[in-house]
C-alpha cells in the first residue's frame, strides 16, 4: 500500500496535479485549492527578507521576530534560526515550487528525510502569485552562499576547518 501510495503521489508531482497539504508560511489555499498570499503572514515574510537583507542574520531576525511576539510558523513552536533560513532558502515565495523535498525510506522504521538528490524532484515555476521579487530571492541566495563560505560550512551545515581544531576535538559526553 505504501508503494502504492508513493507511486500516486509521484505521479501527480510529474503531471503537476499534486495539492500542497501544508501550507508555507505567508500562504493559504482558495476554494479552488490553488496558493493565495495570506498579507499578515507576507508581511513578515517580506520583513524576513529585508532584514536578511539588510544585513541581519538568521538568528537576529528569529530572535527580533520573537521579541516582537509575532506568531511563529504553524510547524513550530518559536522563531528560530532555522525556521528563518527554511523561509529565506524556500522558492515558493518566488512563485515557484519545488516537489518532493523529502522523501520516507523504503525500509522499517519508515523515515522523512530531506531529499539531497537521492529522488528526483519536480520543479514548477510560476505556479502562483510571488511574496518577493525574483531579484531578491537571488540576493538572498548570494548572500547566503557567501556567508556560508565565509564560516567554512559544508552542504549538512557542519563547520569544516574554520578553525585549526575543528573536527578534530570530540567531546567525550556528548560527541
């Protein structure tokens, strides 16, 4: 039946009839099920995006959006840094969608991982109405990439040598 049900859903991705079931944040459904921007919540989304911006990172937005008690993503239970990056690295806020960014292993204990190349993924552009502009999403993405180079991280978002001890001391408690 889980095979069953992959293929189906699979299937739909391929010929672009899927329904998101979870919405993201700054967006809601129609009565045709079709994506419509929410403005309350795209109005912290835009603020998300121009203070990254602006020169703020993840953590500083998250901790700011939180002092300013602005409800958090219905997945979450605060703001916090990688809420943010997820909203910051998600192209749905371009008008566009990418399908199948996690997968469920094969084998029990079935598991939701992130898809890192492992399944195919279906990429649908201009699907719905943006939130920001193309220009900022790229700005965004150059932003990030640069500061990820800047702190030595790898693509799992480990530290890689961004010190002379780093990966080469190991906590003994706690790993």
């Amino acid at each position: 039946i889980s095979t069953n049900n992959k293929w189906g859903i699979q299937n739909r991705f391929r010929d672009g009839s899927y329904n998101l079931t979870c919405m993201a944040y700054g967006y809601t459904k129609d009565d045709e099920d079709e994506l419509i921007i929410n403005t309350d919540e795209a109005a912290i989304v835009r603020r998300i995006f121009q203070d990254y911006l602006n020169g703020k990172g993840s953590y500083v937005i998250a901790r700011d959006l939180t002092n300013d008690n602005v409800p958090p993503v219905r997945t979450a239970e605060k703001w916090n840094d990688n809420v943010v990056k997820g909203i910051l690295q998600n192209p749905i806020y371009e008008g566009d969608l990418i399908l199948q960014k996690t997968y469920t292993t094969e084998v029990l204990p079935y598991t939701k991982k992130i898809n890192r190349g492992e399944m195919p993924q279906f990429f649908i552009k201009d699907n719905h109405e943006p939130i920001i502009t193309r220009e900022q999403g790229q700005m965004v993405r150059e932003i990030y990439e640069y500061r990820r180079k800047q702190m030595g991280m790898d693509d799992s978002g480990k530290n890689l040598n961004r010190y002379e001890f780093s990966s080469k001391i190991i906590c003994m408690e706690c790993g």
